[in-house]
C-alpha cells in the first residue's frame, strides 16, 4: 500500500478576492502536495473557505445580500484564482458545507458531554478582523495588534471551552513531538505564552446565527474558530479518506500559530482525536517594502500577480524570495529580475543550447557523470522539512554547474555526444525536481527530452522588459 500524505491550507475568509497572502499558502500546498506525489506517496490535498462568523457577516450587510448569497459569490474566485495558479487540490472544503456543520456538530456534544464546555458570562474586548479575544495587554493604543482598529467590548452569555485544564498536556505535546510547531524559531513564543497560563476559552455567541448551532443550545452557534480548524478534520470523515487523519502538515502564516498550536490541539485532545503531527507557520510578505493593505492599495491579486510574468515565474518567486518560515517583500522589479536571470538566462539557456546541440549532432549512453554533482540528498530533505527555498537553490547551483559545464566542454565545437548525453540526463531530472514549483514549464521541457531523438526547444521563458 502507497504511504500516504495529508497536507493542508487554512481556510481562507471569503470576504474578497484572494491576494498574494492567500495564494502563497496554497501555492506552497501544492508544491508539497506534488513533491509527495513524486515520492509515490497517496496525497490528500486540501483547501477551502471559512464562510461563518462575524467578519463575513458584517461584510455580507454591506453589500446587502445575506451571508451565504456573498459568500457563494465569492467561493468561484477563490476557485477560479486555483485554477490560473495551477493548484491541483483534491478538495475545496467550505464550513457551510453539510458534512462538515454536522462533524463540528457531533465535536461540541462529544466535548459538552466529557464536560470540557461549560455555560458562563463574559467580557471582554473583540477583534471581528481575527475573530479573537484579546486582554488590556495584549492592545496597542486601544487598537488590534493585527489590525491596528478600534477594538469592541462584549459582555454576553456565553459557552467557555475549558482550555485551562489543557496547559499541561499540550506542553507535553510540544515535548513530545519537537516539530509540531515548526519552524523551530516560532516555538518557543508560544511555549513561553502556554506556560504562563491559558484563560478558558468563549466558544459560542449568542445573538447572532451566521455560524454552527450549538446541538445543547439552539440560541448560540459555535465561535468560528472551533468551526473552522475542525475543517481540517471533517474533510478526512468520508471512508475513502480516513485514513489521511491526522493530518502530516497544515501550512499557515505565522499570524494564526497561536489557534493552530493551542486552541486546535487542546480540541482535539478533549474530543480524544490525534493530534496532526506538523504546523508550519510561514512568514508574511510586504509590498514594496509596506504592509499589505487594502485600504492603501498596496495589495497584489492573483491576476495581478500572473500578468507580471506568467504564473510559474510567479510560483517560483514566491517560493524562491524568501525563506520558506520567513518574511519577504515583494515587488515585481524582483520577480522580473529572477524571471529574466535564473528562469529564462539560466534554466532557459540550458534547455535551449542543449535541446540545439543534440539535435544536430545527436546523443550516445554514458555513465551519468555530470548527474553525480547534483546533491539530491540535500533537495530531498529540504523538502521534506519544507524549506522550499533551499531546495530551488540546490537546483539552480546545479542548472549553473551543467551550464559551465557545457561552456567547458564546447560541444558545439568537438560534437561530442556524450557530453550531450550528459546534459541531457541531468536536463531530464531537473524537470523532475522542477516539476512541483513550475508544472507547466516542467512538463514541457520533459517533452522535450522525453526520447533521445531530441528536438530544438522553443524559448520557454520569455524575458520581461523591466518596467
Ligand atoms: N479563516 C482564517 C483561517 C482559518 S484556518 C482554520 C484566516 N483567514 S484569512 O483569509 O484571513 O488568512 C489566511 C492566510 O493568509 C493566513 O495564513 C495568513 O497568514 C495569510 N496571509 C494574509 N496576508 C498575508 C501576507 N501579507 N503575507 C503572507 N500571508 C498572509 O485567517
């Protein structure tokens, strides 16, 4: 039986088209999702919405429909932007969707019944842009320290879910699985945060129906985290996809580490589920060296972002900037710079040079020599531990070690076949390699070489004038 792999986005807020954040995530996803699947292993790959809560009801109200008429209207863009980016997820989970209001449903009786859920009061200062509680402390003058908006006090009747009892096990967890919250820099925050005690936690509003009904109390429906991050879950209840639980990673921003290395394990362990074994949190990326911001117009969308220079330079840059777990700044005088210099100079130039070459003086069998100074060991492990980065460099350093190579040995001059047969070999596995962050112009170039009667490349990588 195939190993298998489970890999996930977060479930993106349907309140406007995507943008560069989201496509990120899910660009990452899919690099994972299709590493794994060369590794032979059976992939589940899963993305989709988070349609409930206050956040997208308030959005709803202010383009006058109702909140599941905005979402629907939404969800095709989200979809859509996937497509352009050639995301190839195998479901597209939304938390309106029945299977998944009825799992969330099963979930809070099953934590209502073990008592960890309890009827209480609160108050408290709420932030609709993170959907989250924060304490006096936590504020920067008044405002969100995400959002930097004006922050609302609540009191009301609500459900509190016993996080308090929760601090030890999940110091236990982080113990026990060391890569659990990854990467290993953002650990110890939350560690530090966990040991200094953890407040129960308000999981229903009242007031309020855009959400998961409480199956004990009809007047309140679920916070819209709990209903959220059980998506992860949920989508693995049908038989055939069982077996994915629990998940091997959930790819997220850095943001949302706290609800995915506190909240969502201490869950999970009071509804007696295991627990996935990878949270990896990525960093955020500016604009031109600004915070992404609507209201400023410094947002970049998935078309935006594809007509720079196509969608794998797209890909390739998001995935090559910046270290994968870090922060980077885009601009499109960047990603121009690597589409010209390393996909059209470098990669580009050794497909054409060699596909010309060996098409004129043909190629014959050698021992791979050239193939051995790749250093796959190291790619392989990169990727597996998600640093996408490191992994593009190793392939580069060796697209320029076969591009020096042919400089060395001139075979246009000495039409030696065998150095052809060389490049040829060491062309066919970087497509290989290549395959996850650039499917399409990988896929080409495997045409190319597919048989040794090679033909002359087209130019697979435009170069783009610097604007
Ligand atoms: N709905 C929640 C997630 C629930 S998961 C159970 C949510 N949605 S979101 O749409 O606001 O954000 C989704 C992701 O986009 C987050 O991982 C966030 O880090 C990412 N990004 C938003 N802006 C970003 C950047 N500027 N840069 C990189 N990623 C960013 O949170």
């Amino acid at each position: 039986m195939a190993k298998k792999y489970y890999v996930t986005t977060p479930i993106y807020y349907p309140n406007d088209i995507p943008h560069i954040g989201h496509a990120y995530t899910t660009i990452a996803a899919d690099v994972i999702a299709r590493w794994q699947k060369l590794q032979g292993k059976e992939v589940f790959f899963l993305t989709g919405t988070d349609d409930h809560g206050k956040k997208i009801a308030q959005a709803a109200e202010k383009a006058k429909l109702s909140p599941k008429e905005f979402t629907d209207q939404l969800i095709p863009k989200f979809k859509d932007a996937w497509k352009k980016l050639n995301i190839q997820y195998d479901r597209f989970i939304r938390t309106t969707d029945p299977d998944h209001e009825k799992i969330v449903q099963e979930i809070l009786q099953k934590v209502f019944d073990n008592g960890d859920i309890y009827k209480g009061e609160y108050e408290g200062l709420y932030c609709t842009g993170c959907e989250a509680y924060y304490t006096e402390k936590d504020l920067e003058d008044g405002c969100c320290p995400i959002h930097k908006t004006k922050i609302e006090k609540l009191k009301e009747e609500t459900y509190f879910f016993k996080l308090s009892k929760y601090q030890k096990p999940l110091l236990d967890l982080y113990k026990k699985n060391p890569t659990f919250i990854s990467p290993k820099h953002r650990k110890q925050e939350i560690i530090n945060r966990v040991k200094e005690g953890l407040k129960d936690l308000s999981v229903s509003r009242a007031g309020f129906d855009w959400g998961v009904p409480l199956p004990f109390d009809k007047d309140h429906v679920s916070y819209v985290w709990f209903d959220a991050l059980f998506n992860y879950y949920s989508a693995t209840r049908e038989k055939s996809k069982q077996k994915f639980w629990p998940a091997d990673v959930h790819l997220i921003g850095k943001d949302i580490l706290w609800f995915h290395t506190v909240y969502w394990p201490a869950f999970l362990l009071s509804a007696g589920i295991d627990i996935p074994k990878t949270v990896f949190a990525h960093g955020w990326w500016t604009f031109n060296n600004e915070k992404i911001s609507k209201s400023r117009g410094k947002v970049i969308n998935v078309d935006e972002l594809i007509a720079i220079a196509g969608v794998d330079s797209a890909r390739y840059f998001l995935l090559r900037e910046a270290s994968f777990g870090e922060d980077g700044d885009f601009s499109e005088d960047a990603l121009i710079e690597r589409h010209n210099n390393e996909l059209a100079n470098k990669l580009g130039n050794l497909v054409s040079r060699t596909s010309a070459l060996a098409e004129k003086y043909g190629i014959t069998k050698t021992d791979k020599k050239l193939l051995k100074k790749l250093k796959l060991k190291e790619i392989e492990k990169n990727l597996e531990e998600f640093r996408t980065d490191k992994a593009l460099n190793e392939i580069f350093a060796f697209i320029d070690v076969c591009n020096e190579y042919i400089q060395d040995k001139k075979p246009w001059e000495t039409k030696d076949k065998k150095v052809l047969n060389e490049l040829v070999e060491a062309i066919r596995e970087i497509a290989r390699l290549l395959s996850p962050f650039i499917p399409e112009s990988a896929e080409k170039i495997s045409e190319i070489f597919k048989s040794d009667n090679i033909k002359k490349a087209p130019i697979l990588f435009q170069k783009v004038e610097d604007k």
